[in-house]
C-alpha cells in the first residue's frame, strides 16, 4: 500500500456505544477486507492509533491490532496523536491537549519529524504552567478545549491546527515511516527485517495516565 491510496473509511457508525463499537471491530475488518477484494499477502502491515484518548479504546485498538499483526507476520506500526500534531507544526513545540477537567496531555519535541524523540507528560494545570516556563524558546500550541482553559488560567497557547482526518494522517505516518526503512531494507530480507523492526510485541497504548477506576452504587 502506497500513502497515496490513504482515504476514510467508516468502518462502525459515529455514535456507537462503546461495547457495540469493541464487538463490531473485528467483523468491520472483515468486511473491509472483502470489501477491497485483499488477500493476505496483500497486507504489508497495519497501522495503529496508539493514543492519547479513552482508555478502554485505545486498549481494544491495541491489543486487536497486535493479534492481526501476529497472524499475518506483518510489521505493526503505532502512531499517536500527539506524533499527527507535530507532523503539521515547525521547529522546537510543546503540544497540550485536554484530558480530564484541570489535567492535560503534553508532549514536547524538538523538531516536527513525527520519528523523532518526543517526550510525553500528563500534568495538572500547575505542572503544565511550570512547564512551559521552562521551555521558552518553543511554541506552545494546544487544542480547543486546552486553550480556552488555560486562557482563564493566564496562559496563552497557539491554536493547533486542524486535523481533518486523524485516522487518515496516523496511516500516511505510518506509510513514511514503512517507506523509509524499505529503502535501507535488501528485497530478499525486506518482509521479516520490517516484522522484526516493527515487532507487535513493542506495540503499547500511549495511555500517559493510569487508568480510572469508578465505583458506583448497584441497587437491588
């Protein structure tokens, strides 16, 4: 598969609860599948939101992605969100986006290569503003609901830019960073040098926080 043959997809229905969405993935895939008339070998590898986000999505993603990627003996490649973020932005950034109320997910890196080093945090709004006093020299960006927090706050974020589609820019990462080690790859070894490289078993969900634990009341 090449980046340019890349579109949306709807596999399951905006608007679906979680559990339906959970039992829906792997029949969706499926029928994608079929859909594209693919075989096996066509699959040369799978790429994979990794986070942040719901902890029970991102944990469903993961482990279905691994379990496809094993079968097939194909590379898994995750991609965060935070990685689409940096893949628009330029030079040295911080990127905030909101989690729970008066928490948020930062990530900073040095340049805006989405394979380059980036440092993930999950912060109070205290740790945050301390944060970004230590970095000056970057560019502070958050998302919508960052920055119209931290604006009553007293701290001014850049607004990140949009991104259309993250599903379709997570695989066009996903596709570079394939393409790049193809070209360093000998074509006899190619299929187990990128399995190994991009081995399921390195595959973890960007959580950045400890999952929550909700206790409620059941009545008789």
């Amino acid at each position: 598969m090449v980046a340019s043959e890349i579109q949306e997809t709807n596999l399951i229905a905006s608007g679906t609860s979680r559990q339906e969405a959970a039992n829906l993935l792997i029949p969706s895939i499926d029928r994608l599948v079929r859909e594209q008339q693919w075989q096996k070998k066509d699959i040369d590898g799978i790429v994979v939101g990794s986070g942040p986000g719901s902890f029970t999505g991102i944990r469903t993603s993961i482990v279905t992605a691994r379990a496809l990627a094993q079968a097939l003996l194909v590379p898994l490649l995750p991609v965060s969100l935070l990685q689409c973020y940096f893949a628009q932005l330029e030079g040295e950034a911080v990127v905030v986006l909101q989690a729970a109320v008066g928490f948020y997910f930062v990530a900073h890196s040095l340049d805006s290569d989405p394979e380059s080093t980036t440092s993930h945090f999950y912060f109070n709004e205290q740790e945050l503003k301390d944060f970004l006093l230590s970095h000056p020299h970057a560019f502070h960006y958050g998302n919508a609901e960052a920055v119209a927090a931290l604006q009553k706050a007293g701290v001014n974020l850049l607004s990140l830019p949009q991104l259309e589609n993250v599903a379709v820019a997570q695989g066009l990462i996903g596709v570079k960073q394939l393409q790049n080690k193809l070209a360093d790859c000998d074509d006899s070894a190619i299929r187990s040098i990128l399995y190994e490289q991009f081995s399921y078993e390195k595959v973890v969900p960007t959580y950045l926080r400890n999952p929550s634990v909700t206790v409620k009341k059941v009545t008789a």
